[in-house]
C-alpha cells in the first residue's frame, strides 16, 4: 500500500513543478525588461555622446589646421555635418566656435537645413557671409604666441522609453591650439 501513497505524491509534486516554471518566467520577464531597456537606453546615450565627442574633436582639428584661413569656421562646420547623422543634425541645439583665452570673441551656429549654407549665421565667404565673432584674419597663427580655439556642441538627447526622463542635453567642448602659419627665427 505504500508504493501507491508515493506514486500519487509524485504525480502531485510534478504538477507543481510545471506552475513554479509559469511563475518564474512572469517573474523573470519582469525583471529582465526593464533591465534591457536600461541598457538600450544607456547604449543610445553613450552611442550620441561618442557622436558629439568625436565631431567636436575632429571640427576643432579642421579649425585649428585652416587658423587663419576665411573658411576656417565653415570648414569646422561641415566636418560636423559629416559625422553625424541627420537625425543627429536634427537634435543639434548648438556649435559655438570662439577663441578659449577670450569666449567673448566667438560665434554661436545653428544648424538648418532649409538654408542653402545650412548654418545660421552663414560662415561661408562664398555663400551668404555673415562676420563671424572671432575673425580667421584676427587669429594669431604666429609660431611664438598661437591662439587657441574652443568648440563647443550642445546636442539634445531625446530618451526612447521616458523611464528616466524626455531628454537631456549633452555639452562638449574640445580646445585646441592653432597651427602654426607664421614661423619666426
């Protein structure tokens, strides 16, 4: 009679196995989601920050090579074109080029691109030129006393799922000294 009492608590204890699975997996998927949204979304941050990092970067590298030339700026500005995407481009608040010793001396560039320069105010002496803050032809590009440039991009963040918040604003700003045009004995 024994052997009867044990099959029938088996058969009961395998039953319960398969709603114990049921239930750890609502469980799980409720941790697990959120967990993967939080790395989507930390992925999407990281992957806009190297975006504005390295446009930043490679622009102030554009500027402080052309230094004193008229399209110095224009130049810096489309090389940011160029790295980012236009959903980026879309998002961009802000370019802000000036001179690091002396941030009055700048100019603050918004991206549009119903424009035919794409950038307001217009940089482009070929284009419709407006006179940016820190004149090229101003820069001390003299081998002794080099300025140096401070770029700054201001881009807009804009979270997938909400959880954290709407958005935030990512700021980069990457200095570089001029290069040298003028060598001096």
């Amino acid at each position: 009679m024994r052997r009867w009492g044990r099959r029938f608590e088996r058969r009961g204890l395998e039953r319960d196995g398969g709603a114990t699975l049921v239930e750890t997996s609502f469980v799980m998927a409720l941790l697990l989601i959120p967990l993967l949204l939080g790395i989507l979304e930390f992925g999407l941050l990281f992957k806009n920050w190297l975006t504005v990092s390295n446009a930043s970067r490679e622009a102030a590298n554009v500027i402080s090579a052309a230094a004193d030339n008229p399209i110095a700026d224009i130049a810096g500005l489309r090389v940011i074109e160029g790295r980012m995407t236009d959903d980026n481009l879309a998002n961009l608040q802000s370019v802000r080029i000036e001179n690091a010793a002396d941030p009055s001396a700048g100019t603050t560039y918004l991206y549009d691109a119903a424009v035919s320069c794409k950038w307001n105010p217009c940089p482009d002496p070929d284009g419709a030129y407006v006179q940016p803050g820190w004149m090229p032809s101003s820069r001390n590009v003299v081998f002794d006393n080099l300025d140096t440039v401070a770029v700054t991009l201001t881009f807009q963040h804009d979270y997938v799922t909400g959880i954290i918040g709407s958005s935030v604003d990512l700021t980069r700003t990457i200095t570089n000294r001029l290069e040298p045009q003028i060598f001096t004995p």
